[in-house]
C-alpha cells in the first residue's frame, strides 16, 4: 500500500491543487451563485461549490440530478417526483456522503442512504458542496463528504421592510407545486421569514412492460404506473433578533410530511402499498459579537425528529402471502444537539472549533416488536490555516468521536433460532486527520494545494443492531476508514471571465459495510473494500455579456477490492466510467432568456457481482424564460428531450421519460 501511495503522490504533486474552501466569519450569511453569474477567481475549486435557487427554480431539477451537474457526482433515482433519490461523490457511496439541512446531519440510524428525493427545493436558499471532506461545523465525520442544504434565510439586507416572492408550476402527469415565501422587518432589530410549500405528481407515465419476460420482446406492451402518485407538504419559519450586546438569535423550525404510493416491479404493480414520511428539525442558534477583533462564539440547540413508515395489504396486492392483516413497519427516531463553535480570525491564522454531543433514540413503529435504541455522542472538529507567505499556506483539520450506545429488546428471527438483544457492542474512539498544501495569492488568477488525510464512518445503530424480521445484527462492525489524496489546479483569464478547474483524487477504502444476502436474511460485514482514481475537470466562461458556457468531465476508476473472490477486482456499482455535462445560457432579446444542458454517462452496473448491465445514457434539457417585468418571470422547460419513455428498466421504479413544466415566479 506504500507504494501505491507513492507512486500516487508522485503523479498528483506534479500537477498543483485546489484551494480549500475554509469557512468564514460566522455572521457572513453572504452566498456566491456559481451557476448564474460570471465565473469569480474566488471560486477555485473544483472541491467545494456553492449553488443557488437560479440554479434551480423553473427548470427541471430534483435534488439529487442538479448536484450531479457538478463533476465527480453521479445519481440514483428510481422514478418521479418524490421517488428514492441519492448521490455518490468521486466513486464513494451515498450512505458514505454527510447529508445536512442548516448544518444539522439528516444520516439516521437505519444504515441507510438519505432520501434526496424528500428535499423540496423550494425551501431552499443555497446548497454547500464540499467533496473533499466534511468540514468542523458539520462534526467532521464522514468519508464521501458533505452536501449542506441552507434553508430560506431571514438574515436583513436592507432592502425593503416586506419582501418575498410566490413559484406555481404544473406539468406532465397532473405535477404541480407551489410556494410561497416572505421575508418582513418586524421591529429596527429582528427579522421573520418562513416559507410554506406544496407538490404533487401522479407519477403515471408510461412504460414498456416487458410481462415478466425481460428478453423476449414479442410480449411486451405500453403499460402505466399505478399507484405511484406522491404529495408533501413542508415549510420553515425563523426569526431573528439583534440584541443590545451585538449578538443574534435565531429561531427556526422546519417540517415536511409526505405521502407516496408504491407500484411495484413493473409487471406486477400493487395498488395498496405506500409510504409516509415526517420531519421536523428545531433549533435555536446564538451568534455572539465578535471580541477582541478577532474571536467569533456560536451556540447551537438542535432537536429532531423523523418517521418513516411503509404499509402493505398483501391480499389486495396479490404478493402470495395467507396473512390478512395489514402490514405497516417503519422508524420513528428523536435527536438532540448541543453545541458550541469558535473561530479565531487573524493576519496570517484562522482556525475553527467545535463541541458537540448528541443523544438519539430510535423505536419502532407500525406492526414491528418492540424495541429501542439509544445513542450518546461526544465530538470534538477543528481546522486551521497558516499563511506562511502571501502565496504559501498550510492547513490542517481532525475530528473525534466516541459513542455510547445501549439497546432497549429487539428480538431477531436467526434461521435456526430467535435472540434478544441486551447488551451493546464496545466502541472505540474514531478520529480523522487531513493535511493541506495551498498555493497562489487570494487574489491570484492562478494557484492549487494538495491535501491528504484519513476518514471514518461509524457503523448506524441499524447496522449494529438490526432488529427488523429476516434482519441478523453483527455488533462486532468496525469503522469504515479511507484514505484520501487530492491534488488540482486552477488558472483564470486576465479579465477573469473564464476559469479552467482539475482535480486528481485517489481513496483506498477499508472496512466498508456490506449487507450479505442469504435466503431470506441479511447481515452486515465489513467486506466493501475499494480503489477509487479519477479526475474531474471544468471550465467556465463568459465571453460576453449575453453568454455563459460550462463543460465539466469527470474520468474515474472505481474498483471492488473486496475479500470475496466474487467481486475483486469489478467494478463499483453505479459508478461510470467517464461522465460528461455542458451547459450554455444565452440572455435574449426582448427579455427572453435559454438554457440547454446536456449529460452523458458511460455504462453502469447495478450489482456488485457486475452481471447487470445498465448502458450508457445522456439526458438533454432545454428551459425558455421570459419576464416581462422586473419581479416577474414565466419559465418553459422540457426534461429528457430525446427519450419519450422511461430510463432504467432494471429498476423496479423506472425513471419517466420527456416531461414538460410551466413555472410562474412572482416576487414583490
């Protein structure tokens, strides 16, 4: 492994790196559009993005599809709207990537990916990406990195006294949504916003159904999704107060509630089965003034709580089962968390601390046994950045966390027996490292920086000590751990209107959790190792005023180097080989405005064992604007242009082919 890891540190410090993006005064609530405007010298990585609604509203975007716009990032969707969605970053997969709404992690403790696609856009302001690491703020503990969605904010920039703005959409198969979102200065020194949102699909696009024989065509007919529609509803409130001493409170609360049919496998839809879902986040955060000119203190008080609960009634789905009864198994989880962050700020020095802790419980609900799980945390994440000269600096940043956890029954169905559980597994104190390399002025058209470092991922408590039926827990787990290298440069016109981005990344994973099928039964191992190269490259340009073009690439080699003889050496599932996005945005007369995006993707597998293949497939949208006034705008998009039927058959949601959209956006 050492001489892999020279050898790989040779090639990448030939070629410099890119600059880490390290977080700034707490009190900055400022955001950068790196989609819309004119590309800026300050965005010079290609690790760390940051995206904003013009990036989103009017066009046909999910979640999980706009973050893969950026390169290293793929996605999963398994259908419509509100369909099971995820993101894999620079070959790592989902359950590996730190998913946070406000900085607050949305990972529970199901051993599960988070379900992107239960995100509605519409309460977002702006989206974090870090793919490099997963910084102090977040905890600093995770492998694949960290995407942060920043809700609606109600920071006062001193415009008008009352502001905000209203979205309607509809389109194909009865998909609407709407929102509405409004910002006021209820005295000289506190602020209220909140945001009240609502969407609905169908979902009932049509499909070739192959009748249950996937290689005989002579059979196959255009058949429709059932029961597939989905609704939810969410919103978010804050308030926030300047006090006399020159600190800031904020209060807020977010909520969301869904429900979601389930179709089935294409050739045999139910017409019962569904899903429901809740969400609900508090928190109240204190920004205290700065002291000494130099010192920023945050307090945050988080509480959440989650459920999730899927029912069938196999009867009326004609699965086969003799039970009669109504099946209904599901989650219900409750977090708190405390913490406290300081960031120094200096000529030449800034650094960032955070404590936290963090308590979560977790119970059944519906038909499953009773049981319990508690979780108790205590973590420590900092990072730092010396500027030895005004073109040189160093960076470094680590975490630590240790757990406690204990177990409240849970009685699991073994092939041969059943077993209660009573006593948790010992853990040990996890920890992450990283080093960085940064060159080039702040101001400079030129530079890069290399980092290395070493991550984990702590096994969920689902993981540990599964207690659903068919579900064999293994508390013996270990931490999956990776080691990271990174290198890339960037470099910018003279009149900064064009900017060219690389990146070379490596990570060796160890220790990666896989869940082992057998008959009926599943367990948890730590038998997932993995080799992940590749290099992503992008460039940016606004030539003229009324033009901007993007073209990202990503190259990759992810490669299973698992224990199992039957997967070494195959490739990563979901993970192409290269990937390509292109997009060009044209500011037209009469106040007209076009966008056209196109994506490509080589073919994929969808098993680890790489018998099922996916080909390769390339998605093209195109969005028409027009606003006749200055808060108003009318958008016309069309998603999938050249596909008029589903992608994906090997999934059992397949994904809807052309669909159309007209959005309305109305501020005042």
């Amino acid at each position: 492994m050492r001489e892999t890891w020279t050898r790989f540190a040779a090639l990448a410090l030939a070629a410099a790196c890119c600059v880490c993006a390290q977080d700034g005064p707490i009190q900055d609530l400022g955001s950068t559009d790196v989609v819309a405007q004119a590309p800026a010298v300050s965005q010079k990585s290609t690790s760390f993005t940051e995206i904003t609604k013009d990036a989103w509203e009017g066009k046909p975007y999910s979640a999980a599809e706009l973050l893969a716009t950026l390169p290293g990032i793929q996605y999963y969707r398994q259908g419509g709207l509100g369909s099971f969605q995820t993101i894999s970053i620079r070959g790592i997969a989902a359950k590996n990537v730190v998913i946070c709404m406000d900085g607050v992690p949305l990972n529970d403790g199901s051993g599960g990916a988070v379900d992107l696609g239960q995100i509605d856009l519409n309460q977002i302001e702006k989206i974090e990406v870090y793919k490099d690491r997963v910084p102090a703020r977040f905890g600093g503990a995770g492998i694949g990195g960290a995407v942060n969605f920043v809700t609606k904010s109600a920071v006062d920039r001193g415009g008008p006294k009352t502001s905000g703005r209203i979205l309607a959409s509809y389109g194909s198969h009865n998909f609407w949504e709407g929102s509405a979102q409004v910002q006021t200065r209820v005295t000289d020194s506190a602020t209220f916003a909140a945001t009240l949102s609502a969407r609905h699909s169908d979902n009932d696009y049509e499909f070739t159904n192959r009748n249950g024989t996937n290689y005989n065509k002579d059979d196959d007919f255009t058949d429709v999704r059932k029961n597939a529609q989905y609704t939810e509803y969410s919103g978010n409130v804050k308030y926030r107060i300047l006090h006399g001493f020159g600190g800031f409170s904020t209060f807020s609360l977010n909520a969301s509630m869904s429900d979601a049919g389930n179709p089935g496998r294409e050739d045999y839809q139910t017409t019962f089965a569904g899903f429901e879902g809740q969400n609900a986040q508090a928190s109240y955060r204190m920004e205290f003034p700065e002291y000494f000119g130099w010192l920023w203190l945050e307090l945050g008080l988080t509480g959440k709580f989650e459920k999730s609960v899927s029912h069938s009634y196999y009867p009326v789905d004609h699965i086969g089962y003799v039970s009669t009864d109504n099946l209904e198994y599901g989650t219900g989880g409750y977090k708190f968390i405390p913490e406290l962050t300081a960031s120094y700020y200096g000529e030449r020095l800034d650094v960032n601390l955070r404590v936290a802790g963090g308590a979560d419980y977790y119970t059944p609900r519906g038909n499953s046994a009773g049981w319990a799980l508690d979780r108790y945390s205590f973590s420590l994440a900092g990072d730092g950045e010396f500027r030895f000269l005004p073109w040189f600096a160093v960076g470094t940043e680590g975490s630590l966390l240790g757990v406690s956890d204990e177990v409240h029954g849970g009685t699991m169905v073994l092939p041969t027996f059943t077993k209660t559980l009573e006593n948790s597994a010992e853990k040990n104190l996890s920890y992450s490292a990283r080093g960085l390399l940064k060159v080039g002025r702040e101001d400079s058209r030129f530079g890069g920086s290399a980092s290395f470092g070493r991550f984990y991922r702590k096994p969920d408590l689902m993981e540990l000590y599964g207690v659903y039926p068919g579900v064999i827990s293994n508390p013996d787990l270990k931490d999956e751990i990776a080691y990271r290298f990174e290198a890339s440069a960037f470099a910018a016109t003279k009149n900064r209107k064009t900017i060219l981005r690389a990146t070379y990344y490596h990570t060796q994973m160890e220790n990666g959790i896989f869940w082992v099928n057998s008959a009926s039964f599943m367990k948890p191992f730590n038998l997932d190792d993995a080799s992940i190269s590749g290099f992503e490259v992008e460039v940016e340009s606004a030539p003229v005023d009324f033009m901007r073009a993007i073209l990202r690439a990503t190259f990759q080699d992810a490669v299973d180097q698992s224990r199992e003889k039957a997967y070494r050496n195959n490739k990563l599932p979901g993970e192409p080989a290269r990937s390509y996005y292109a997009e060009l945005q044209l500011n037209l007369p009469f106040h007209f405005d076009f966008s056209w995006s196109s994506s490509y993707r080589t073919k994929i597998y969808s098993d680890r064992a790489n018998r099922m293949e996916q080909p390769a497939v390339a998605i093209h949208k195109a969005v028409l604007g027009f606003k006749p006034f200055e808060s108003t705008r009318l958008a016309f998009s069309v998603d999938n242009i050249s596909d008029e039927s589903y992608r994906n058959f090997y999934t059992p949601f397949p994904t809807p082919g052309r669909e159309y959209k007209l959005t309305l956006t109305q501020g005042f």
